[in-house]
C-alpha cells in the first residue's frame, strides 16, 4: 500500500435499507434518517414510505471530513460511534401548520474498521427502540428491526505501515451485577451511564449533581506482561470519594461533572446523541469504571456538597470547593456488593512474547550438543583382560615345562605323589627357570600388563609422595593381582575347581542411598565416589547428573554444579527440572540473560507447572521487575487454584498456550481478595508463593550450597494474608539454619512448628537431629522415637532409624539396637544398616548372626573400616586365626579413626594370642 499523503478525507455513511419497521400509526409509516457523528448531525434522508413488508429503500449518503490537522481526528473515530435516528413523520391533522415526528429508533455504527486498513465496509446494525416505541413490543418470532450501512473513504486513513506500527484498545462493559434495589425501576425511566478516562475530557466546567456516584478500579498492569492482549475481569463497584480516587489515580476530577455539564449545555438541541439522555448508551464502547443514577429526578440534600472539582492538569482545588469526604448514595454498592464484568483488548501485545522455538534455540546456544565421546580401545577392562591373557599364557608355559621334566603321566599321579616329592619337583622347576631365563622371560611378559593395570585401574600415572604411600600402594597392588590372577587360572582350568565367588552388584538406587548416608554424615570424598560410580554406569542417564550437580552445589562447586546440570539438558531439552536447576545456577553466577532464558523456556514448555511460574517470579523479583513478577505470581497461583480443584491442565486458560488472555473472573463476594479496593491483584504474588513453599523448599533442602531462593520464598509466605506463616515454613526455615549449623535459630523455628502441628512427625524428627547433632542424644532420642511411633512416617525414616539405632548402642541398649537396626535393613539396606545389626548382634554375643550382617555391609561396601574391625573381633572370638588376621590388616590399612574400637581388638588379641601378625 502506498503512502498516503493527504491530509484531508471524506468518510461517508450510506444508508441503503431499512427492514422490520413499523410506526405509531400504522405497519406503513412515513420516516426519515438523521446521521450524526462527533455531536454533529450530518443530515436528514428524505422521507421514505415503509412497505408493507417493513422494508424500507433510503439510499441515504452523509458525510463528515477527516483532517489531520485539526477537526476529526483518529481518536474521534477510534472511539465515538456515528449514530442513525430514524424518526416516523405523522400525517397532519386539521389546522396543523408544521410537522409532527416521532422517533422510533436509534442504530449505533462502529467506525473501528476504518482504523485497521480497510477503505471501505458493510454492516447490518439492529435498531434500538427508544421507550414507548412500537419497536418496541416485538411479537414472537419477529425479527429486530435493523438498518444495512455502508461505510467508506477514497483512501485509506492509515498506510499499511501505520496499521502495523499503532495498535487500538478496546473496552467492553458487559454488565452490572447485583446493583442496589433502588436501581430497580420504579416511575419514570432512569439512565445510567458507564464512562472512561481514557483519554482526558478538557478542561473542567461547572458542577452538575450525580446521583449513584460510583467508582470502579481496573488494573491494567497485566497488558504489560508478555504475550497478553486481553484481560478480562470482574470489579467491584466502590463509592466515588475524591480523596479515594486521587490516592488510587492521582486523577483530581469526575468524569461524569464535565459530562453532566456538557449535556446540559447542549439538551436544548433535542437531539438524542446526548449520552446522558440516550437509553442506549450502555452499547457505546466507551466504557468502564463509574454508574450514575438519579433515583427520583430531583437534587438529594447530600449532593447539594459538590464534590471537589479540580482542574485536570493542576494538583490544587478550583477555588470555592470543599472537598467532600463521604457518599451516602454510593455506600449502596458496597451494600449490595455490585461489580461490573469488564473487557480490554487490544490488537496486538505491547510486550512481545518470546516465542518457544526462539527460547529453545537460545537454549540450544548456550547448551550445544556435544559429540559422544569415542570408544577408547584401552581402558580398566581391556587392561584386566590383557592380564588374564598373560597369566594363562603364562601358566601355560609352566605346565609345558613342568610336563617336559616329569612327563605327563606323573601328572596324572598327583594324589598319589607325597608331599616331599611334590616340593622337590617344584623346587626342580624353579632351579630349571631361574637357569634358563624363563623366569626373567614371564616377568618381562607380565610387567606391560600390570603397568596399564596401574595406570588405567588405580589412574597412578604420577610419583608417590612418601616411600611409605608407595608401599602401601604396591602392597593393595599385589593383593589385587594375586586375587586376578586366581580368577585367571579358575578359567584357564576349571575341572574339579569352584566357580568364582559372584560379585554383588549394587543398583543405582543403592548408590544414591549411599551417597547420601554419605552426604549426611559429612563424608563427602566417599558421596562423591558413589556419585561418579553411578555415573560411569549410566552416563545418559540425566537424573544421575541432576544428583551429581546437587552434591556439587551443596559442597560450594558452583561450576562443577552448572556443568552437570547443563549436561542433564543436553541429554533432553525438555526436561523441565534441569531447565530450572540451570535457571538457579545461571541466577548464583549472574548471568542473569542466562537465567531468564531458562525459566521462561520451563513456563513455555510446561505452562501449568506452578514451581517454574514461582521461579520466575522471584527471578524477576530479583531484576526488581514488578509488572513481571506479579505477571509470574499470578499464573502460579492460577495454575496452583486448577491443581487444587483438579481441573484438567488442557482446559487451563494458560499464558503460554493461549492467546494471551488474562482472566479476573470471580465470583460475587469473592473478588475482594483479588484485587481489593485498589483492584491491583497484590496478594496473589504471596499466596502463590507461599503455596509453593513445601514443593520449593523440600526440592531447593537437596539443593541448598545457596539458600536465597529458599529465603524468598520464606520470604513471601510471612507476607501471606491467609492467617501467616504456616507449620511448613518453620520446617524448611528450620532446615536452613540446621545446615549452616545455627542450632540455636533451628530450636526457635522448631519450637513455633510444634506450637502450630503438634503431631506431624517430621517436626519430631527434625528436633531428634537437631539434638542429635547437638551433642544432646537424650533430647534426641526421646524425638526419634516419638517419631517412629506415629502412624505416619516422617520424610527421612532412613537417617532416624540409623541414629536412633546409634543411640541405643552407646546406652547399651543392644535389643532395641538390634530391632531398630534391622527396620532400617527392611526399607532400605546399607552398608550402615547391616553394620548396625553385626554390631548390636556382636555384643548380644549373637556371633553367627553378627559374622551375617557384617559380611552383608561388607559386600555393600568393603572399605569401612569400622565393619573389618567387627568382623576381626567375629573371626579372634570363633578362633580363625588366618580370616582374623586378614580382616584386622584391612582395618589397620583403612585408618580406622575409633581408638576405643582399635584398643578392643588388642585386648582381644592378646587374650586369645593371635591375630596380630606383629606379635
């Protein structure tokens, strides 16, 4: 479309029927059309007889210019309507000199369309009866009387550009519920009227007195959230006080004074364009926030006190006025709880809204796909595979030679060989490899073997530290190859020889157990090795990256953290939980760009998750971006209401799948909480943020190296209207302070959590480890077991069952140790579980019992040291002197730290004079 350069144009309104009318004389009446527009008539059709069809020929044309410079504007158009008056022209009676007309009707043309481009347009508009009209009596299956209009212009009035770059608000006053009964009528006729103060009216005139002044208030903050063009709500109705309004608005004058005025000042036209006298006003676009009503016509004594009128561009009262602190008439709406349903929209959104596939490509650049790692030929397995290899070559070249000297049958005499022959044929074997330098030739064959054992299983490839380090190194080396080398020769032959013994497999489940007893205990070398051992296993498994980057984050490794996270999303990029893990990481490093791109990709992929909407919110709220943060708040708590009232999520008005709408429907005597006399919405940010506190808290207690987030939403909930903080927040507070080691902040949470929930368990067991932790284990105990006798368990049975089990082993108490212990193998076995048991069992002098429990724990995990211990007391009380020593050695090389433990092992030792090889 080419650019328009004209300043002036002609619109023109043409009538061309008019069907379905009859008059007040007759079905065939004679009538005419007046146009107006902007307060203007722009002329009357000739008069035209009605067919007894009610059909009705005017091809009527009226027209008004549009200038640019002055006159009509865009906003004229935009917002007023141009108004048809068909009025009935009756026959003259005897001595009648002029005239007589009646007006039948009024139709109401929306010019709208002009703006959006278009030069010309048609429409069928109804024909609205004005009181006491034939119109209005329509029969049963009659259809409405109704005009067609054409509408059109010679150029367009916007270029297409124009078109592209403004865009139109539109304003629908659907209705007013629950007015006051005076409302209802009664007498004459009354007229009410809805006015907007978008734009501003001019300059004040003089007073007019209102009946029913009201006022509602539209927060129109949500057309500046992403994406949304459209809200629509329902607002209660309040009393017009000016002090009210000017706090709320900043707005210093009434809509309706100068209205009032300026219909005065032009009723005596007689026209029926006047709003104030048109019955029909309530189809005008202009709408929205005030009703007036004169409930009998005549002044009230309580409007005789104007309402300060103060001039629109000035902060001061006209002078003369006294402001009016109260409104008798309008205190009748907050009686009957009257609200108006209101529209808004607009063309377009003034805030674009990334779209899904852009967020998911900026993702994908801050994410890109890495390539899969090639398969390394070498490794710990083909290193153990080329040593196997050795010794059965080995081995088979010993036999080879061993035959040669003695031959083959006396192999085959084994059993019947003595002893003493037997050790001199081997000592004829050695002499006889040593000699010819075989021996030499075997080591040589072998060295190559171990060295990628050194290096691809134990990852040595530096020196040793201390000669002492290297010992104990080559001692567990040598061990492990002499434990090889029999697997080796078990295959190489296997007649008359056991299977090897199976190694037990722990699952990923376990693993993750373990890591976390590890976790707790503060052991953070052993977590991380169960960590890793999980992900070697299963490498795609993005939930093992998820675990891997929460222990990260919990020992302080904040790019190790983001580095596992972010390889969880390139495992599936949709995957809401590591967008929001990413989210959180990207908000602790402040790359905030970063941040933003995450949770808005989490919202736009799963657009009912309330924790994301939550996490967005406070990440605005970080940005101090209110508009957006109470954007956010409000669709988690929205999202959070249709969870609750198990609404499926398909059906869900969302702002990310929708066409961007936002909804303030309420029901009567409900939207108070919503938006208040200030109709702002303020308190949904608090609920829906407190709401989501347990889900938050319990998934950021796994994640808590940083606890801002965690303390915002804390934050929020204390400013929750629904009767304050709740037992959950003093839990997840608790917990907080519990991990930084702030025993005394813990107690005074925890002391307002019993106060609140007397009987949840997971209060009990927070206190037990509070105490415990303390140092305080009779505290401790009497929680822990209140703990486990309720009916419901509490979150984390495991740990309570463990330290309670602890408990009871330092008093002595060995049954309830024992009972307690073995609850805990039930759910979920461990290694300290199982230890639990041996030792409970070892000091019931149970030693059968104990040897299983504590072989158990070692199969789960053969590197603590406090289980060889136990198993070495087992074996020197059962008297095996060669397993007592074996498990003792163990001890000694894991550094077991219980000196009583170790001095136990010595009184043993002594007492049954064995088991130490240093003796």
């Amino acid at each position: 479309m080419e650019p328009v350069t004209q300043t002036t144009r002609v619109v023109q309104i043409t009538v061309t029927d008019g069907y379905d009318l009859k008059g007040f004389k007759g079905d065939t009446p004679v009538t005419f059309i007046r146009a107006e527009f902007n307060q203007v008539v722009l002329g009357d059709s000739s008069k035209v007889t009605v067919s007894p069809e009610g059909i009705t020929k005017y091809n009527f044309t009226s027209s008004f210019e549009y200038n640019q410079d002055g006159g009509i504007t865009l906003d004229d158009i935009a917002h007023k309507p141009a108004f048809l008056t068909v009025t009935e022209v009756l026959p003259k009676e005897k001595k009648q000199k002029e005239e007589k007309t009646l007006i039948l009707g009024q139709a109401v043309v929306d010019l709208l369309p002009l703006l959006e481009g278009e030069s010309s347009f048609e429409i069928s508009v109804p024909l609205h009866p004005v009181q006491g009209s034939p119109l209005e009596t329509l029969r049963p299956g009659v259809k409405q009387c109704s005009l067609d209009v054409k509408v059109s212009v010679g150029e367009p009035l916007l270029t297409s550009a124009q078109v592209l770059g403004g865009n139109l608000l539109k304003v629908t006053l659907e209705a007013a519920y629950s007015v006051p009964e005076s409302f209802i009528p009664s007498g004459s006729q009354q007229n009410y009227m809805v006015g907007m103060q978008v734009p501003s009216v001019g300059e004040a005139e003089d007073e007019t007195l209102l009946s029913f002044h009201g006022v509602a208030y539209v927060n129109m903050v949500p057309l500046l959230y992403p994406g949304v063009k459209r809200i629509r709500g329902a607002f209660h109705v309040y009393p017009y006080i000016d002090s009210a309004v000017f706090e709320k608005t900043k707005c210093l004058f009434s809509l309706f004074r100068d209205t009032g005025h300026h219909n005065m000042i032009h009723n005596n036209k007689g026209g029926i364009n006047s709003p104030l006298s048109k019955p029909v006003a309530k189809n005008l676009k202009e709408d929205k926030t005030v009703k007036e009503k004169d409930i009998d016509g005549k002044p009230r004594p309580t409007d005789m006190q104007a309402p300060s009128l103060r001039s629109q561009s000035s902060d001061t009262p006209l002078e003369g006025e006294a402001p009016v602190t109260h409104n008798p008439e309008g205190q009748q709406y907050l009686e009957a709880g009257t609200y108006i349903v209101l529209e808004i929209e607009l063309d377009r959104a003034l805030v674009p809204k990334r779209m899904p596939e852009e967020l998911a490509e900026r993702v994908k650049e801050m994410i890109p796909p890495r390539p899969p790692l090639t398969r390394r030929r070498g490794g710990a397995q083909k290193a153990m595979s080329d040593y196997h290899l050795q010794i059965k070559n080995i081995s088979k070249a010993i036999l080879d030679e061993y035959h040669r000297m003695f031959g083959k049958e006396v192999a085959k005499l084994e059993h019947e060989i003595d002893t003493e022959t037997l050790e001199e044929q081997k000592c004829q074997l050695n002499y006889e490899l040593n000699c010819s330098g075989k021996y030499f030739a075997f080591k040589e064959q072998l060295k190559h073997a171990v060295v990628k054992i050194v290096r691809e299983k134990y990852l040595r490839t530096a020196s040793f530290e201390s000669q002492e380090e290297l010992q104990t190194f080559i001692s567990e080396l040598y061990v492990f190859l002499v434990d090889q080398m029999h697997v080796a020769l078990n295959q190489a032959m296997p007649d008359d020889i056991q299977g090897p013994v199976p190694v037990i497999q722990s699952t990923s489940d376990q693993l993750r157990l373990f890591a976390y007893e590890a976790e707790v205990n503060e052991n953070y070398g052993m977590a991380a090795v169960y960590y890793e051992e999980r992900l070697v296993r299963e490498p795609h498994n993005l939930e093992h990256w998820l675990d891997y980057g929460a222990f990260c984050l919990l020992i302080g490794d904040n790019i190790k953290a983001q580095e596992c996270f972010r390889k969880a999303l390139s495992l599936n990029e949709s995957h809401i939980n590591s967008l929001l893990l990413c989210g959180i990481l990207a908000v602790l490093l402040e790359n905030y760009e970063q941040a933003e791109i995450f949770f808005e990709d989490a919202t736009c992929l799963e657009p009912t998750n309330v924790i994301a909407w939550t996490l967005l919110g406070l990440y605005y709220e970080i940005q101090n971006n209110d508009i957006r943060m109470e954007m956010a708040f409000h669709e988690a708590f929205k999202q959070l209401q249709a969870r609750v009232l198990q609404i499926p999520a398909g059906k869900q008005k969302s702002m990310g799948n929708m066409a961007g709408t936002i909804e303030n429907v309420e029901e009567k005597g409900k939207m108070e909480s919503n938006a208040g006399p200030s109709g702002t919405g303020n308190n949904t940010n608090n609920e829906s943020s407190s709401t989501a506190v347990k889900a938050e808290a319990s998934a950021a207690s796994s994640y808590q190296g940083d606890c801002a987030y965690v303390h915002r939403v804390l934050a929020h909930e204390l400013l929750c209207p629904q009767g304050g903080p709740s037992c959950e927040y003093y839990l997840v507070l608790a917990q907080t302070h519990l991990l930084k080691k702030d025993f005394a902040k813990t107690e005074e949470c925890l002391q307002q959590a019993v106060q609140m929930d007397y009987l949840n368990p997971n209060v009990w067991a927070l206190k037990g480890h509070l105490y415990f932790l303390s140092g305080n284990h009779v505290e401790a105990k009497a929680c822990y077991e209140r703990t486990v006798s309720f009916v419901v368990d509490a979150t984390e049975m495991h740990f309570i069952f463990l330290r309670l089990g602890l408990i009871y082993l330092e008093e002595k108490e060995y049954e309830k140790a024992k009972k307690t212990y073995m609850q805990a193998c039930k759910r979920s076995p461990s290694c300290l579980t199982w230890l639990g048991v041996g030792i409970a069992c070892y000091r019931l002098e149970e030693l059968t019992e104990a040897e299983d429990a504590l072989s158990e724990a070692n199969a789960l995990n053969n590197y603590n040291a406090e289980v060889w211990a136990y198993l070495a007391l087992v074996c020197l009380k059962n008297g095996r002197q060669l397993e007592a020593e074996q498990a003792y050695k163990y001890t000694l090389k894991l550094k077991l730290k219980d000196e009583v433990l170790l001095a136990e092992i010595h009184t043993v030792q002594e007492m049954v004079g064995f088991g130490n090889p240093s003796f």
